[in-house]
C-alpha cells in the first residue's frame, strides 16, 4: 500500500513537473502547465513563417536582380547566386556547433535574427536612400554605381549569416518544447513537425508570389520594407514567449567524441576483447536525458578507446581521455557513418541549385500573362514546387504509408535512406523534364528570333517545378530526418546543420561545374552552353549532364545504404536486461 501511495505521488509529480534536463527562464524545473508544449511553439512557428518568407522572397527572385538591376550576365548571375545560396546554407554548420556547445539554442536564434534584420534593414536602404541607389536618377542604367552592388551584397551576406544560426537552432529549440517521456505530449511533438512544415510553406509561397509580385510591380525597395516589418514582428513575439519557453544547457559535442579518437589511438597495440561486454559502459541514471547505444560491429579500431586496462580498476573516475564508454565510441561511429550518405546526396544538392537559379531564368523569357492586366512574376512559378511538396507529403503521409505499413508490416512502412534514394530518382527525371522543354524553348526561338520563346506558356515549366516538388518530399525531408536521428543526441542542432549543407555544397558545385563546362564545352567546340543569355546558351545539354551524374550516383548510394548500419539504441528494462533496437525509422527491434 506505502509503494502504491508513493507511485501515484510520483506520477502526480511528474505530471506537474518537466524532468527531462531542461529549464524554465529562472533556471528552475519547468511546471508543465505554464511552459513548453502549443504555449511555448506557436512563438517559434511564428519566427519560423517570417525568415522563410524573407529568404524565398530573397532567393528565388536573386538572379533576376542581379541581371536586371546590377547587370550581370546569365552565367555570372547564377554563379553568383549559387555563391550566396551555398554560404547560407554552409553557415549552419557554425551556428550549429555554437548553438550545442556555447550559446543555448534561444539565445543563437535570438542574435541571429538580429543580425538577420540589420541585414534586411541594409537591404532596404541599398533601394531607398538615393545615395545608395543603382543609378542617381529615376532612370535605368546599365552601369550601377559600386556602392549600390557593395552595400547590395554586404546585406545579403549578413543575411547569410544570420541563417547560419536561425536555422539550425529553430527548429531544434521548438521540438524541445515537448517532453518525449510525456505520452500526451509526445503525440503534440508529432502534430508540431505538421506545423512547422506548414509554417515553412507558407513562407515560402507568399514569399514567391506577394513578395515577387512587389518587386515585379511595384519595387524592389517596398518590397524589402515588408520583409523587414515582418522580420521585427517575430523577433517581438519571439521575445514575449520567452517566459514560457523551455530551455537546455548547452555542451561541446565534440569534446567526447576526440576523447575517443585519442584514446583508440594511445590504445591502438591492445588485443581487442573475445567478449563486447568486456568493453567499459557506465550504467544509466534514473531519469538521464542521455541514451545509452549498443555496441556495433562496424570501425571497430575505435572500440579499443572503451577496452579497459588493470589500473582503470582502482580508479573510482575514469580519466575520458584515456577511458571512453561504448556509447561515445558509438557516437563516434555514427558520425564516421554519415559522411558517405553526405557525399552521396550532393548530386541532388546540384540539381536543387537549378530551381532557383537556371529554372526562374526560363520563365523571365515566356509568356507569364495570366490575364490582360496581370502577369505572373517569373519567380513565383516557383511556388509550384511547394505545391508539389505539401502534394507528396498529403499523399505520402495519408495513403502510401498505411499502405506501405500493411505490405511490410513496419512502423514507417519504408526506411529513412530508401525515401531519400526514391527523390533521388525523381531528380533525374526532373532533369530529363527540363531539358526537354528547355529544348522545346530554343527550338521555338529559332524558328522565330524576333519573338523568342514570348509566345510559349511559362506553364510549361510546371511539370519540372512539381517534380522537384516530390524529390524535394522525399529526399529533403528524408535527409532532414535521417540527419537529426542518426547523429549523436548531443548534436541535433548540427544534425538539422548538415542536412541544410548538403543544398549549400550543392550550389558551391553547380557553380564549380558551370565554370568547368564552360571552359570545356568552349575548347570543344568553340561555343559554350552558357552564353550572354539563355537564347544563346544550351542549359538543356547541361540538364542532361545533371542527369546523368545524379544517375551514376544513385549506383553509389545504393551501394553505400546497402552496407549501413543504423543507430543502435539501448533500453533497460525493470529487469536491467538490456534491449538493443535498431533506430533506422522502421520500428524493428533487435535484441
């Protein structure tokens, strides 16, 4: 009767209380009915509506910018807008570690947008204040004076930067508003993954049709007036959250993890042990936020750092630099592991880099006419890929994966990896799409050079943005997933990170191949794929190209995610016998 009495007190404690490591603003244990959970993420939604609908307004309509107002040429623009695209998506990585090592997950978002907002408040100048415009009259001139271009691309950068530590963090700190232990408010944290996307969409196609259609209409100044207004708003409401926020004390992750690169090394002449369970574990805490990982049978050079010597036995602390557990050295491995998927899933950053660059181009040379007195933005078409996202999603969501679960009686229906490989697919043939229509486009420009491709409906570039769309459904949010579960739990912030890298070294490489082949293609046959505009240029053999590599490497991917092996976690039972499960998104187990 006393254990009874003594369980329900801590059940009722524990509904009162948050006890999963985490803080209320005074630094003490949350109380769940004031903090976290709807309370606490509708105000990072919020942040999150307003810095995608800042950057798709930024982004899609860039090269744009760059050829009508500063003037450069086709090739240079989307090399310069795949330049600024890959920064801001490589930042990350920084705001990320600093995020999980240094600043806390609230504060980085918080200093990031605040960079974020001077940049736009920079931005906005570079169009309003006649000292800083393209041109001292009202006029257009071909030659825009320098000081517009270096303020132009100051702004954007500092754009860029504060990206870098937006991104990462955001997400990261809304999923910690819910208490996985909490069964109510683990089914939240489901619908809040729902939300976010939504937020993230709806960013996006405001961003690319109110946005676009300001800077098309009206200016490119009003524009940015908006965008800094709604930038300030959520900065505002993010702040006034701030009571009801969670918070979690920030570590460097990557301390542990050279902790057991030096002592595998000093370790390195050790006969390995005939039994794993020789290998040194600490037992886990009642109540530890730190799961605990089985030991797998891949890179086991690094088990040595976790094989326990004579001397470690009289030792009551465990010198980590000469000592570390299974589960660092498994963190260890599953860092080691991600680097083939990385380097596999940059083809599809380079097909990605197209959308925004190469693909809105097209639609500035057809017919956008919609009705006598409108006509669509060129870069709005690209709305049509978000459509194609929330598409596949629905889809995905609602019918493949009951069916899918059915068929292979699985939790997720299929794995995290093969979902990526499937958009893998769908890049190509959105490849393959394009160039035939690009084709299609220069035919009609030859047939017809005094009007080009104006006759010819931009809606023929709406197979290729909805097929992006689904890659996007799949891969994007595969990598998104596979990034933020199969890193260490220490560094999800940094996981988000490099999921983001990949589109970031994406555009680095498209860029670097558009320099490559217009060397080669200009020392063959003396006329590059890229010329002075698109009329001139042959983007359809590039598409090809794109093609092609994007298929070659989906043999290597194949290959790679034949040999993976997932996360291995560890649960203790009641009983203290230890269970391992594969956590590769299936919902199997193996003991």
């Amino acid at each position: 009767m006393e254990h009874l009495e003594k369980g329900q007190e801590l059940e009722v404690d524990e509904q009162k209380w948050v006890y999963d490591s985490s803080f209320d603003h005074r630094g003490q244990t949350p109380l769940r009915a004031s903090t976290g959970a709807w309370k606490a993420s509708l105000f990072i939604i919020a942040i999150e509506f307003a810095e995608r609908l800042s950057y798709f307004g930024i982004a899609t309509s860039l090269i744009i910018y760059l050829t009508k107002v500063i003037h450069q040429d086709v090739k240079t623009s989307a090399k310069s807008a795949n330049q600024w695209i890959g920064v801001t998506t490589l930042m990350p990585l920084v705001g990320g570690f600093l995020a999980d090592a240094y600043f806390g997950r609230f504060a980085t978002v918080l200093l990031s947008s605040v960079i974020y907002l001077m940049g736009l408040i920079l931005l906005t100048m570079s169009s309003m204040i006649p000292s800083l415009k393209p041109c001292a009259s009202g006029t257009l001139c071909l030659n825009p004076r320098k000081i517009h271009e270096v303020v132009f691309f100051i702004a954007i950068y500092m754009i860029s930067v504060g990206t870098g530590g937006h991104k990462p963090s955001l997400e990261s700190f809304g999923a910690d508003q819910f208490d996985d232990d909490h069964p109510g408010e683990r089914k939240k944290k489901m619908s809040f993954f729902n939300w976010w996307n939504a937020a993230l969409c709806a960013g996006l196609v405001l961003g690319v049709t109110v946005i676009v259609y300001v800077q098309d209409h009206v200016g490119w100044g009003q524009a940015d007036i908006i965008l800094t207004m709604t930038m300030t708003c959520s900065i505002v409401i993010y702040v006034i959250g701030r009571p009801f926020y969670r918070y979690r004390k920030p570590g460097n992750p990557f301390m542990p993890l050279l902790q057991v690169c030096v002592a595998a090394f000093s370790k390195r002449n050790l006969p390995y042990p005939i039994n794993p369970n020789e290998l040194h574990e600490e037992p886990k805490l009642e109540k530890a936020q730190e799961r605990l990982l089985c030991h797998t049978e891949t890179l086991k050079f690094l088990d040595k750092a976790a094989i326990i010597e004579e001397q470690d036995f009289s030792e009551k602390k465990h010198d980590p630099w000469r000592l570390s557990t299974v589960t660092k050295v498994e963190e260890m491995k599953l860092l080691l592991n991600v680097i083939p998927i990385w380097l596999t899933s940059l083809p599809f950053g380079i097909c990605v880099a197209q959308a925004t660059t190469f693909f809105i181009k097209q639609g500035v040379l057809m017919n956008r006419e919609i009705t006598h007195r409108f006509i669509l933005p060129p870069a709005s078409i690209y709305g049509l890929a978000a459509c194609g996202m929330i598409l596949l999603v629905t889809v995905y969501d609602r019918l493949l994966i009951p069916l899918l679960r059915r068929i292979t009686r699985t939790e997720r229906g299929i794995n995290i990896l093969t979902r990526i490989g499937i958009g893998m697919v769908f890049s190509v043939i959105t490849m393959i799409v394009a160039a035939i229509v690009e084709k299609k486009r220069l035919a009609m420009v030859q047939a017809d050079p005094l009007h080009g491709s104006a006759t010819m409906s931009v809606f023929w570039l709406a197979p290729q943005f909805l097929l992006f769309g689904i890659a996007d459904g799949f891969t994007l949010v595969g990598l998104q997933e596979y990034f933020y579960d199969q890193v260490p739990d220490s560094m999800r912030s940094l996981g988000i990170a490099l999921y983001l890298s990949v589109i970031g070294a994406g555009n680095f490489l498209s860029s670097f191949l558009i320099t490559i082949v217009d060397n080669a293609t200009t020392k063959v046959s003396g006329k590059s794929w890229f010329g002075k505009d698109l009329n001139s240029s042959r983007i359809d053999h590039f598409y090809l190209f794109l093609a092609a590599i994007t298929a070659a490497n989906l043999c290597v991917y194949a290959f790679v995610t034949s040999r993976y092996e997932y996360k291995n976690v560890q649960k203790t039972t009641e009983a203290a016998v230890v269970d391992c499960y594969q956590d590769d998104g299936h919902g199997t187990r193996r003991g």
